[in-house]
C-alpha cells in the first residue's frame, strides 16, 4: 500500500469541503473584520494561482487585486499570470520593478559584490514593498502563497515572499496544491511547469532544494523518503527554524 497516494486520493474526494473551509477563512479574516479585500502577488506559478482563486472565490473578483511585478522574469510566466487572470476573472495589474531592481543592485554592489541568491532575495524583497504599499493605500490585506512544503524547508524569503497578513494555503504540500489548481480551474500551463520563484535566468525550485518535490511531500505527509532526502530536509528545516519564528527579542 502506497500511503502517500492514498492520502493524495481521499483528499482529492474531500476537495469540496476543503475548498470551503479555505474560502470560508478568507472571508472571516477580511470581510468580517471590516477589511476591504486582498492583494495577492502573482507569479505565474501554481501557488500564487491557488491562492488568487481562492480569493476571488471568498471575496468576489472586485476585492482582489492580483500583482504581477516583472524584474527579468521569463516571458512563460508573464503569459500565465495573464491567462489565470482570464480564467478566474482576477482584476491583474503590472508593477514593473526593473529599474528599481538595477538601481539597487546598483547601489549595494557598491558595497560588496551580490551572487545571485542575494540578487534574488532582494528582488523578492521588493515584490512584497509593492504589495503592501498597494495594500497600504486600498486597506487590504496581503495574502501569503507559500504552501506547507516550502513553510518546512524555509524554502521563502524572509521579508519577502515569507511576510503576508495571513495564508490560506499553509498546510496544504505542493501536490496537494496541484490537486486543488485542477478543482479550481487553473490553466494546465500553469499546473503542469516547473516550479520556479523566477529569481534568475533558469531557476527551478527542485534544482535549488536538492530534492523532488515528491520526496519533500512524501516526507511530509507519511514520514517516509529516501535517507537522503530526509537528512537534506531536515537540514534545511532546521537551518530556516528563524524563518518561522518571530524575532527573539529580550
């Protein structure tokens, strides 16, 4: 028995309700605390996709604003952001942070010269600024995209894609969010990709972790992996410990 694919199974039968319960959280969180509505930053990956159409479905399509904030970001991704926005009927607008991007990198190169994990980092950085300034101006909430398998292995920028107002799809693992894009009508080039925080030319999430997400969410879900897997996991989980915490303070 495959115990990984059978939980996969029963949740794929649960998906309704589960829908339910996430838009439900949405609503109570926002709605009912007087809040005007929600700003999700938009990829065009399958996380922020999910996350988006949850939203949409909470709050309506006229509380949501979904944010595509190009920096040297491959051309795929620009035409998925607008192909999901088409299918749930998200209310898209474009930051376009390249020149704020040159003109810090620019400044702290400066400084010290950044490889490319800090480049990206500060990209990411400067995604979540445009996001809650516009959040700031509309008196929205930013909502969080990161799933339950990059929660465990750190694998978000602190101060960036790492920091939201709330999060509807914490504890959910990356198949099951797969599972939950098909239910809700997410364009297949999206569920089907690679997926990639699109930091530099070529990033993939795999490639960096070091590990399938399959082993990730296997690990995850049933406690079982590869030994090589479980130790690069565990490492990294306890590496981003810091990332899940707030700041020790005294």
């Amino acid at each position: 028995m495959d115990k990984f694919q059978d939980y996969l199974k029963r949740y794929q039968t649960e998906i309704d309700q589960d829908i339910k319960k996430r838009t439900d959280f949405l609503y109570n969180q926002i709605i009912a605390q007087g809040l005007g509505g929600a700003v999700v930053g938009i990829s065009g990956g399958i996380d922020s996709a999910v996350t988006a159409a949850l939203c949409v479905r909470a709050l309506g399509s006229d509380r949501v604003i979904g944010v595509w904030m190009p920096a040297y970001s491959q051309q795929v991704h620009a035409e998925d952001a607008h192909k999901l926005a088409e299918a749930i009927g998200l209310n898209l607008v474009t930051v376009d942070l390249v020149q704020t991007y040159d003109a810090i990198v620019a400044e702290l190169n400066g400084v010290l010269p950044l490889d490319d994990k800090t480049k990206g980092n500060t990209k990411a950085r400067l995604r979540m600024t445009a996001l809650y300034a516009i959040a700031n101006q509309k008196g929205y909430l930013v909502v969080d995209t990161c799933n339950r398998s990059e929660i465990y292995i750190g694998y978000m920028t602190k101060g960036g894609d790492g920091l939201a107002d709330l999060n509807p799809v914490a504890s959910l693992t990356k198949h099951e969010i797969r599972l939950l894009a098909a239910a809700l009508g997410i364009p297949q080039s999206i569920i089907t990709k690679a997926p990639s925080a699109d930091l530099w030319a070529g990033q993939t999430d795999e490639q960096e972790m070091g590990f399938t997400y399959e082993e990730l969410d296997r690990y995850l879900i049933t406690g079982e992996t590869s030994p090589e897997a479980r130790e690069k996991i565990e490492r990294l989980h306890r590496m981003s410990e810091h990332k899940r915490q707030l700041m020790p303070s005294i």
